[in-house]
C-alpha cells in the first residue's frame, strides 16, 4: 500500500469513526490477484440515517483533505448497502444486517485486515 493510500485509508476510517461508525477495518487487497481494487474500508451502523451520515461524511473528509470525490456512488436510495468507488480504494457502509448477511470480510478472508477503534 502506497504512503498517500495509508493516508486516504485513514482519513476514511476517521471519518467513519466521527459518525460513530462500527466495526471499521481496512482490508488490503494488493496481494491477491481477482481483487477489483486495491483497499476496502467496511463498517457498519444500526440505522439508514446513520450509514447516510457515515457515507457523507466520507464524503466530505475525501475531499476535503485529499481532494478526491468518489468515481461512482451506490446505495443512498435505500441506505442499506451504501458504495463509494474511489477506484483504488473503495468504501463500504453498512446496514449492521446487511453487513452479517454479505460477511465481506469472510469473501476476502486472504486480505491483511487493519482495525480502526475510536480514540476517545
């Protein structure tokens, strides 16, 4: 993972943190060859509103501390499953269900994982 995508990871994590986002971990999918990108950050939220929030405020934080908007969004009607595609790392919002039902992490259970936890 290069030094600006450690950046960026960290700047989604915080930002999902900020919204009291759940369960926030980064998996690093350089080293395996189907995968379509290079970083996914996942987590999770017990409402729409929140994954809604959480997915904003993503939003905003990309671009305002690394200038990148994502490439494609995904998700927002429902808020169940919301995707920002920022092509080399993509992140995924999570209705708490949603998130035990798809069990991404267990899909890309080969992939490095980094957690993120709350400071405060």
């Amino acid at each position: 993972m290069s030094e600006i995508q450690k950046q960026e990871v960290k700047v989604i994590a915080e930002a999902m943190l900020e919204k009291k986002a759940q369960n926030v971990v980064a998996m690093d999918l350089t080293g395996i060859g189907t995968a379509i990108t290079d970083q996914f950050v996942v987590c999770n939220a017990d409402s729409t509103t929140q994954v809604v929030a959480i997915a904003d405020n993503v939003s905003d934080m990309m671009y305002t501390k690394a200038g990148r908007d994502p490439l494609r969004t995904q998700g927002r009607e429902n808020a169940f499953w919301v995707i920002l595609d920022y092509g080399d790392i993509v992140v995924h919002v999570f209705k708490t269900e949603y998130r035990d039902f798809y069990r991404l992490e267990e899909l890309w259970s080969d992939a490095p994982k980094q957690v993120f936890e709350d400071q405060e």
